[in-house]
C-alpha cells in the first residue's frame, strides 16, 4: 500500500503510527542479523519501514535486496531511498523496476551526498543533477504507480531570510513536480521544527509531513550524528546528558524522556500530525523504550493481519491461505512456491502443479553454525536428553530447535506444560496451535485480523514419534470421532483417519462486513511435500555430530525410524481434548517397560 494512503487511513481513524529506518550493513552476517532484527521490531507495530542507499555501490545493491525480502518473506511494507550520487540514469532504472518487482511502491527520492572522498558533489555522466529531476523521471517512467517522498529540513528555518525563502520555493517546485509526502531530517528543537512546519504550509504546500525522529543511543554516538548533520542541541539536552557521558544506559533513559517530550509536543501543536518516523540506526532497545515511554502499543490488525505475515510481492498480496506445517518455516514455503500462479484469487492450490518447488532447489540448512549448535543442544547421548530439549524448547527454555529458528510463539504459553509433557512421553512436537473459541481478534495472544472481529483454532499437533509409540496413540485417536491424523515415514508412505480430499481448516476469523475468513489448513498433499523438509532438518542436526559418535548415531536413529505425524481435534470448544489419548498412550508405553520410562526407546531395534 501507498505511505499516504496509510497516513491518510490513519488520519481518519484518529491513530498515531510509527515506521522505521533501517541502512544496509557492510557484512553477510551484518546483514543476516539486520534481517533478523527488523523480523523482531515488526513486532512493535511499525505501518512501513524504510531503506536507505549509498552512493551506487555494493550497499546500494544491498538495499535492493533488503527491500526485496523485507516485501518478500518479512511482509512489511517498505519504502526505497534513491539518490542521484553515482547513479546514471540506467542504474536508476534499474533500481526501480527491481522495486516494483517486489511490490514496492514506495521511493524517497534524494539528490544524495557528495560521493566517499569527495567534498563538492557533481552528477555522473548520463545521471541526475537534482532530486527534482529524479521525482520527474520517476513519473515519466512510472507514473502514479509509486508514492514519492522528498526529504525535508527544519533546520533551513534558522537560514537568514533570503536563503531561507530560496530553500523553501525549491522544496515547493519538487512538491508540484508530483511529490506524496514529506520526511524531515533529523531535529531535537521541536521549536524550529513547528515553526518551519507552520512556513511549509503557509507556502502553500499541503502534502503529509513526517517528523524524522532519532532516538538517543549513547553520548558519543548522539553529538557524531548531531554534528554530522549540523544539527541544532537545545541546550536543555545538553545540560540533561553530559553529566552522565559514561555512563551509556543513564544517556539513552534521560534522552529517551527528552525525546518523547519532543514527540507530545509535536503531537499538541496542532499541526495535523500523528506518525513519526524513528532512525533506529539499526538499534532496537532505544526505538522500544521511545515508543513504551509514549505508551504506543501496536495494533494487533497492524502486526497480524492474519495469523501468518503476508508476503507484499504482486503475485502474493492477496494470498490469503496456508498450509500449517511451514508456520515456523516462512521463507522456505515462500521460496518452494513462488512460482504457484493460484495466489491472485486467494485460494489454496494444488499441489500436484508446479507447487513447492524441488527440495535442492531451496535446499535446507541449520540456520546455526556447528558450534552454536553444539552449544544450544549439546551432545545427547539418550533419547531422554533428546526429549528434554525439545520439552524445554515448549516451556521457553531454549531459544531454537532445527524446525524453529524463533523462540515459541506467545500462544504456545496457553499449552506450553501439555506440550512438555508430551515429550517427556516420546512425542517429539515441531509445530502447534491450542484450541481458541472466539477470542476478540484484538487479543494480545491469540488475536488477528481487523478490530472487533473473533477468531478460532481447532488444537493441532504435529511430531516425532516411534513405530510403537505411534500404534499406542492410534488405537486412542481412533475411538475419538473428532480427531484426525496423517501419518507418513520418511518413504512417503501415507496413511490417515480423514475421508475428505479437501483442505480442513484450522484457524478462521469473524470480522465486521467480511466473509469468513480461513487463513491456515491441514491438507495431505502439502503434508507430504512438507516431509522431505521435516526429516531432512532432523538429518542435519545428526550431521551436527561427527560420524560414528554416538549423538550422530542417536539422532539418525530417531530421524530414519520415526513417523511424522499431524493430528487435528476437530471440536475446538473443548481445548483439552486433543491430548488426553497421548498422556493414555504415553502412560501405557511407560508401563510396558520394564524401568518406567519412554525414554527407553533411544534407539529403534
């Protein structure tokens, strides 16, 4: 979605919005972290980010790449920052049409700043000379598809009176060459920036203002951005910070109290503004304690507009069906089905046609290296040790397992001890959902979708678990009208409870003036196209191991014996239901045995 079109939209629903700023960093691992980063801050609700660029060089690229999977696989609406430095007008091209690629239709467009070891800034052959050039071509190539931001700068009201009315017709021509919005540079004298606001809009331009605004991190790191940008310090702010220079945590706690006073200010000045923009510098404590100490909480409909983050690229945006198994997997179902054609209606499609892609196409990895990993899960050698860890993954203990790069979701609280004992029994689970009727889709655990809406699940698990096992649970499954299963090995070879060939869907939502709404399904084919996926994960940790230790031959034990299997409770007001047949299996396999413990099955005879 166009930026103005969320300003405007938020404008009319009387809220105050957020968006970051993020820069491409120098390194491959820099990069992963940042992406991992801007994952955790969507969680704070933020209506788009933006990306900036450098000079047409290897950063350049990156932001290309970052807003590609920030639309992509992040789902975040993103804005591209490109500048004229560097850039002849076939890059430029480029860089956009890569943008819309993605679904991005965003673009701050920047005259940019001299070139690294230049002091005079000059237009390369074939490039730009002003960003009102740029704003210009970017019509002429595309017209109304992208919202063009220009930068703006309060501080060009402190200029003597004659710059200062030159500076301010320039800002005027960009605006009138067909400009959506306006986000400032950086301040910290809220009084220059009403009073340069005020002079925009006297002069005639009405177009939404986005005050830039920069949390303060450390003392060092606030007087080298300040004096990079010439910025104006109140004195107030010096006088408040530099008693505690050292100390790091008192500068970012009295800054972040000094910034959101700025921020109120700006709220109560009658300005018609209500968003900020936050130069986070790729930090994230600060830009959280900024919005905490304005008690801006973020939306549920802005963070989960369905229980699964959308994909923003052209051919997704109205995706509106999944599959659960990939629920901790996004990027990887993302990459094995961008090429399904049956996104454009909204619905599920077969996956019998070029769907999911090849395996190796994708291919599958750890996400840590060996030594992290050995660090997380250790060297088990029993297959108790095995289930503990996986217990402890469920009850917040342990950050990752090979089938979740991320910590348990919020709702897995709600089964968090059900799901630990599960696996102290043998049940090895890799995804689940507890039953939910009727929760307002607002709620801060299970909630989704717009406002005054309701959402349900039916209780799903999915796991591990050994031939014996297995034949334990079935028997109970089996006496449970409400219950359904899918069972595969690592052959392929499938079998299940369910006479239906359709998808069930197991998560659905009731919103005002909508039909209903059935984002997540269990449906056998995907199932078996998830577990090449699913085993091969558990292959990877066993390679973790060096050959013949005995983890290596543990893990690849479990992993070759095991079945994988899904298991649906149908009847999602009863959300205690869908364990009571694995406690009784589980029991009943403890008692076979001649020590009371599951954990006897450590290796498959």
């Amino acid at each position: 979605m166009r930026i103005s079109k969320k300003i405007e939209q938020s404008s009319k629903e009387g809220k105050i919005w957020w968006s970051f700023e993020y820069f491409p960093p120098r390194t491959a691992q820099g990069l992963q972290n940042l992406l991992d980063r801007i994952k955790r801050m969507a969680a704070l609700g933020p209506e788009f980010i933006d990306i900036t660029w450098n000079a047409g060089g290897r950063t350049s690229d990156l932001t290309a790449h970052m807003v590609k999977t920030c639309q992509g696989s992040v789902g975040i609406e993103t804005c591209m920052h490109l500048t004229c430095t560097n850039m002849p007008k076939e890059k430029v091209d480029i860089a956009l049409r890569e943008a819309k690629k993605a679904g991005c239709c965003n673009v701050l467009a920047l005259r940019g700043d001299p070139p690294q070891g230049k002091d005079e800034w000059e237009a390369v052959e074939g490039g730009f000379v002003h960003g009102i050039d740029l704003v210009k071509h970017i019509h002429n190539e595309y017209g109304d598809y992208f919202d063009i931001a220009v930068a703006g700068f309060p501080q060009f009201q402190l200029l003597p009176p004659a710059e200062r009315d030159l500076e301010m017709k320039y800002l005027k021509e960009k605006i009138d060459a067909g400009v959506n919005f306006i986000f400032t540079q950086m301040f910290y004298d809220v009084d220059v920036f009403i009073d340069w606001v005020r002079a925009v809009r006297a002069a005639g331009i009405t177009i939404p203002i986005v005050p830039g605004i920069a949390p303060v991190q450390t003392w060092n790191g606030f007087l080298k951005a300040t004096s990079l940008a010439n910025t104006k310090i109140p004195q107030y702010f010096l006088d408040a910070l530099e008693p505690y220079k050292n100390d790091d945590e008192k500068v970012r706690e009295i800054g972040t109290k000094l910034v959101a006073e700025m921020c109120r200010k700006i709220l109560a000045a009658d300005l018609d503004i209500h968003g900020f923009h936050f130069y986070t510098m790729n930090l994230e404590k600060g830009t959280k304690m900024l919005l905490e100490e304005l008690n801006l909480m973020p939306r549920v409909e802005t963070i989960k507009p369905l229980p699964w983050r959308q994909s923003l690229t052209p051919n997704r945006r109205q995706e509106n069906i999944r599959p659960i198994f990939w629920a901790n997997r996004t990027e990887s179902y993302l990459s094995r089905t961008e090429n399904w054609d049956e996104f454009p209606n909204g619905r599920f499609g077969d996956s019998r046609s070029p769907a999911y892609g090849e395996l190796d196409g994708y291919g599958i990895w750890l996400k840590q290296t060996k030594e992290e990993a050995l660090k997380l899960w250790g060297e088990p050698k029993a297959f108790a040790e095995v289930a503990s860890l996986f217990s402890r993954f469920c009850l917040g203990e342990l950050k990752a397992l090979p089938w979740s790069n991320q910590a348990a979701s919020s709702e897995t609280s709600a089964i968090a001890l059900q799901l630990a004992k599960m696996n102290e029994l043998g049940f090895l689970t890799i995804n689940s959902q507890p039953a939910v009727n009727g929760a307002k889709s607002d709620d801060p655990q299970f909630g989704w979708g717009p406002s005054n809406g309701y959402v349900y699940q039916k209780a799903y698990l999915e796991f591990f678990v050994s031939p014996q096992l297995l034949e334990l649970l079935l028997a109970h499954v089996e006496r449970d009208s409400n219950m359904t299963y899918y069972v595969i090995n690592k052959q392929g070879d499938l079998r299940t409870n369910t006479h239906s060939d359709g998808p069930n869907a197991v998560t659905w939502g009731i919103f005002p003036g909508k039909e209903v709404i059935q984002p997540t399904v269990v449906e056998a084919l995907s199932f078996m196209a998830w577990k090449d996926e699913a085993y091969e994960l558990g292959v990877k940790w066993a390679n973790v191991y060096e050959a013949e230790t005995p983890s290596r031959k543990l893990m690849m034990g479990i992993f070759e014996s095991s079945y994988l299997v899904n298991v649906v409770h149908n009847d999602f007001k009863d959300p205690q239901a869908i364990f009571g047949p694995f406690f009784k299996a589980g029991a009943e396999y403890t008692a076979q045995h001649t020590n009371g413990s599951a954990a006897l099955q450590a290796l498959p005879n």
